[in-house]
C-alpha cells in the first residue's frame, strides 16, 4: 500500500516498554580541559550504571 504522505508513528508507553531497551539510572563525574578559546583538548569520565537484574546481549551497551 502507498499513501504517497508521510506517516506519523506513537508508541504507547505498554508497547515502548515491551519492545525497546529501557535507559537506566546513571552517575557520571565528568573533567574536561579546554582552552581560553573553548577548544576542548580531554575529557575524562566516570560512569555508574545500573543495568538491572538481567544480563541480555546488548545490556551492558546501555550506558555507552
């Protein structure tokens, strides 16, 4: 079937939360060195993750 428009998709809430990766509570610290100018020249980051209590395949990218 074509429309030949464009479609607009909403999710409701049930269906996001059984069908997608949920975010997580995060703690991250972050450093980050610039320049006068605003150049950022590092950033060094440390981040607590709580990724649950199930361990699936792409569970720990969750808080990359």
């Amino acid at each position: 079937m074509r429309l030949n428009a464009p479609v607009k998709w909403i999710e409701s809430r049930r269906e996001n939360a059984s069908s997608t990766i949920h975010g997580r509570d995060q703690l991250g610290e972050y450093e980050v060195a610039v320049k006068r100018d605003g150049t950022l020249l590092a950033v060094k980051a440390r981040s607590i993750a709580d990724i649950g209590a199930y361990n699936q395949l792409l569970t720990p990218a969750i808080p990359l």
